[in-house]
DNA sequence: GTGAAAGCGCTAACAA
DNA sequence: TTGTTAGCGCTTTCAC
C-alpha cells in the first residue's frame, strides 16, 4: 500500500515532472480509461470509484496534457487572429469581438500580428502560429499585410476574412464603407459645398471602401474630384495636412478616412487659424470613443467592429463544424451626425 | 511502385484526411524517422533522399500534426496574456509589446479575458486556456480580474504579473506609477495651485499607485487632500465629473487617472464655461496618441506599455528557459509638459 | 461499469 | 547516413 504523501515524481534533471493519467489510476487503484472516463464525463463511473479518482487528482495535482488529448481526440479549440496591428481602435475592437464570440464557445484566440506584406517577414509571423493546433483562422485584411498574410494560409485549414470591403470568394464579414463613405459625402454636398476633399488611410489595396464611395458619390453628383491627401496612421500626420488644406481656399468639406486622422486635420486647421466647422467642415469614419468629446464634436460613421469581429468567428464556426451555413455577413455602417460640419 | 497521383486519403466520412508523416515515408520510399530527420533539420540527411522526401512533402501537401509533436518534444512555444480588456489603450499597448517580444523568439501569443473579478467567470473564462500547451503566462493586474485571475493559474506554470505597483512575491514588470504620479502632482503645486483635485479610474486593488502618489505629495507639501472622484473607464464619465468640477470654485488643479479621462474632464469644464488652462488645470496619465491633438495639448505622464510588455515577456522566458536572472523589472514613467496646466 | 489492448503522429535511442 | 524499436499521455474500441 503506498503512502499518502504527495510525492512528485522527480524528471531527469531534478525538475518535477508533471503526473500522468496513469500516475492517477494507480494512486486510485483503477485503472487508466477510467480515470479517462471520470476526466471526459464520456461514460459513467460507479461512484465509488470516481470519488476515489477525483481524490487522487487532487492529491497529485493532476492537470490533463493538453498535447496528448489534442492528438487523440483533434479537435483543437484555438482560432488565430492574423492582424496587421493590435492596437489601434479598429484592429483592437475588432479582435475584442473575435475573442468574445470565442471565448462564448469555448474557444480560445492567438493572436499573430503581420508587420510588413513582406513575404519573408509574412512567411516567419505565420509559421510560429501555424504550427500550432489550429481549428481555424480569422485573417484582418485591413491592410496589405493582411491581405498578404491571407495567401499564406493552408487551403485545408478554416478561413475567414474581416474588412471593410468584399471581394474574395473566401468567407468573409464586411463592414460596408463604400455605401457609408459614399453617404457621409453625400451629407456634406447636401449642406451646400461645391465639393468634398479626402485625406485617406492607408489602403489596404489599390484603392479602399471609403475612397471608393467618397469618389462615387462626387462623380454622381457632378462635383469635381480633388486629388485625395495621404496620411499614415498617426494621427499626427493628420495635423500637417491640415495645415497644408487650410492654404487651399477651395477646401470647404474635409472627408477623412478615420477620426483619428480627422482630429488632427481639425487640429491643423485650427492652428493656421481656421475654425471649424464655420471656414471648413471636416468629417471622420469610425466613431472613436472620443470622437463625441472632440472640438467641436465630430460627425462621422459608427463601425461597429466588434460586431463584425463576432460575425466573422461565427461564420468561421460553421465552417469548422461543417455546419451549412452562410458565407458571408455584411453590415450597413451608420453615420453619426454632430457638430463638426456645416453648411458651407 | 505507386503512381504519382496526388491522391488524398480519405477518412471515415468521406472527409479528406491529413497526409501524415508515414504517408510520406511510404511515397518517398524512405523510414519515417528520415523525414523527421528532413522536418526538424535534427541530423543529416544525404541530398538524395531529402529531395525524395521533400517532393512527397510538397505533393501531399504535408503539414506535421503540431499536437503529436507537442506531445513528444514538449516545448509549447505559445504563451498566454490574462486582461481584464483588450482594446482600451494601456491594455492594447501592453498586449502589443508581448506580441512583439515573443514573436522575435518564436513564441505565439493567446489572450484570454476576463472580465470580471467573480470566480465562477474567471474559471470558465481560464480554464480553456489552461487546457492548451502553454509555455507559461502572462496576467496583467490593472484590475481586479486581473487580479484575481493571477490566483487561478496552477502554480508549476510559469508565470509573470505586469502592473503599475509592485506587490507579490512573484516575477512582475512595472511601470512605476506612484512615483510618477508624485511627481505631476508636485508640478501642480509648483504652479501655485493650493491643492490638487483627483479624478481616478477603477483602482485594481483597494487604491492605485496613481492615487497613492497624488496623496503623498499633497501630504508632503502640507495642502488638503480633497476627496477623489471616480470616474469609469468610459471617457464620457469624466465629463459628467467635468461639470461637477467646474461648480465648486476651490478647483483649480485636476489629477485625472488617465487621459481619455484628462479629456473628458476638460469637455465638462469648458462645457460648464470653464477656460483651461486658465482658469482650472487639467493633467492626465499615459501619453495617449491623442494628448498632444487635443485642445489644449495635454500635460500628462508617458507610459510606455509596450516595453513593460517587452519586459514581462523576457522575465516570462527566463523562468521558462530555467535562466537565472532578474525576477522584477521596473521602469519610471517620465512627465510631459504641454499646455493643459499653467499656473494659478 | 470496468479493464486490456490498440493507436493518435510524431521524435529519440539505438543499432546497423 | 539510415532503419528498427520505443515511447510521449491520452482516448477509444472491444471484451468481459
């Protein structure tokens, strides 16, 4: 009869090695499957011995390995994110509702993120994740490393895409821009300017939703098409194009490609001594938590990427499961109206 | 002698099954441990037969089972994050750091969040990540989730705390907010200001360190200590404290735990014909990307999330690896003055 | 209800 | 350099 202590068994090199199921059938007196049986609740077990087991995995702090239960069983319960970045407020949001919805059922988010659309930087991003047990894959394809990254997934592992724009033949959650840009311009041509400027994020393609829509909506109204300002992602880099903009007396109604950029346009503006929206009116995308705290209060489009997020893991369930089920959700953003545009 | 078809085997139901390791051997007529010997690059191969092997790999379209791997060699190369939240900015920046660190050393990173400090949440939101390979863990306790959740992780799993106060006897990379809080208080009162207001955010434990340096210097400096307020993590509830603030006429200098809060504080006040600085100065903490757009510029304290985050993983690795190093890291955030305070 | 035996897909030890 | 033989720690038949 042993003792009761709880002795580790001690590994090779003096590190305490981790017990084993069959650490726990023989502290039990049972035997292997059916500790298994008590661990999975897959058969029943007199109740005798179950308690008998679940003191023994007490008493040897048993914690099942998670690699051999993986390999008997292949059903991993992880999804990667694939991102460009984690931080900013579209990507952040967007991974919150990956995670939520997974965290719902049980699964769990890795997240990798994709620098550059390098294929060599893409390539070792990605390895590192894909060589883990994977039931699926969530690839962000806000930007050209995404929509690099996506090449790179094996065509026998579950995919799906986020973005702002549909394209692939991939499954995919959508966040319309394109109608919503096109909206948010009409709104402004609707208050009496001649014509709407862009200052644009960078894209995650040749051209992205919101350019495309701002320059749809131009063209149909007959308005002239100005040459769109590039920022970067820095809101900073918002601040010197707007000062650029405020030399330009043309420039009556600023269509920006996301509050961040739009409050550094404002910034700028106002520095050269415009005031807004009285001298020009300026819009944003996104609706930032602090876009309703802004000076003046920004008027722009709510993106709920969260919900996309969620969309896009629940369209990535089925696919795992084999349910059938739809392979494609889009959503129609909605504009916000507050005080930072005006009539011309 | 097989034919060089590609074709895929099938499992039970009709489903294509993964080629394995022993698919290959028997197409490159070789012995299974001489493709491993190709996979893992662990002994020579002759040039012959690895381009055999490398061809049956390319034509089955071979990927290893990353769960029997784990299951032999037994280094996850995965490392977990606990957040009680992921998109708010210090979260979001540290998780980031982490991601960037490990990704240089081939770890991946999985996030798990919890949202709440209630036991029964915390396990359920736990246990899914606790059920995978992990290498070790990473819990930031800004918060009380993250708090507690730090008492849920099994003792023999690596593990490493990332906050703004030092506590716990185990290893943990700061920031450290106490002193940095003293020390824009301190400037506060340089100003002339007679005492100084506090707006905090949800402390992680009975008070932060934000709050605990605001307190100490007013101590030190022999000024009243006015009660906090408290704001939530939503930068619109430091409006309403905005408005309050501006009806009591002893406000001259306002502490506010972070600077979504410092913002919303400052739409109050000027909401309630307030001037800032002028006739009340508002600071806030953490440097956000927006503090330096905002109107007017935001005196505030940098954070550098990210490196804490750099910081926590390499202390995460040295228990991992077994390397004998530093158990604590800890860093000093540094003030930034711009206009947001001016003197009394 | 329970145990014996088989096997998941790979790497590590050992011979040859 | 290569193949044979053993496992890794679990779950899953299949008898009893």
């Amino acid at each position: 009869m042993t003792t009761a202590t709880t002795t580790r068994r001690i590994g090779v090199n003096g590190v305490p090695k981790a017990a084993t199921i069959a650490d726990v059938a023989a502290r039990a007196g049972v035997s292997v499957p059916t500790v298994s049986r008590v661990l999975t609740g897959a058969a029943r077990v007199s109740p005798g011995k179950r308690e008998l087991v679940e003191q023994a995995i007490a008493e040897l702090n048993f914690r099942p390995s998670a690699a051999a239960r993986l390999l008997v069983s292949r059903r991993p319960q992880v999804v990667a994110v694939i991102a460009g970045d984690t931080s900013r407020y579209g990507y952040a949001e967007t991974i919150r509702g990956v995670e939520e919805a997974a965290r719902a059922e049980g699964y769990t988010v890795m997240i990798t993120v994709v620098e550059s659309p390098d294929e060599e930087e893409i390539d070792r991003a990605i390895s590192a994740t894909l060589s883990q047990p994977l039931a699926g894959v969530v690839v962000l394809k806000f930007d050209p490393a995404g929509v690099a990254a996506l090449a790179h997934i094996p065509r026998d592992l579950p995919v799906v895409a986020l973005s702002g724009i549909r394209d692939a033949s991939i499954p995919q959650a959508v966040l319309d821009e394109t109608r919503a840009a096109e909206e948010i311009t009409e709104y402004l041509l609707g208050l009496g300017h001649e014509t709407v400027h862009h200052v644009r994020i960078p894209p995650s393609r040749r051209e992205d939703g919101r350019t495309t829509g701002w320059r749809r909506a131009l063209r149909r109204h007959g308005a002239s098409i100005p040459e769109p300002s590039d920022a970067t992602w820095e809101p900073k880099s918002g601040q010197a194009i707007g000062i650029a903009l405020a030399a330009d007396p043309t420039v009556t109604a600023v269509f920006c490609g996301n509050d961040e950029i739009a409050m550094g346009v404002i910034r700028g503006l106002v520095d050269s001594g415009k005031r807004v929206p009285d001298d020009v009116s300026v819009v944003g995308f996104d609706n930032h938590p602090l876009a309703e705290l802004w000076t003046p209060p920004l008027t722009t489009v709510e993106q709920d990427f969260a919900g996309m997020g969620g969309r896009g893991f629940r369209l990535l369930l089925d696919e795992i499961e084999g349910t059938l089920g739809r392979r494609y959700s889009s959503e129609r953003p909605r504009m916000i109206i507050r005080s930072s545009a005006g009539p011309r």
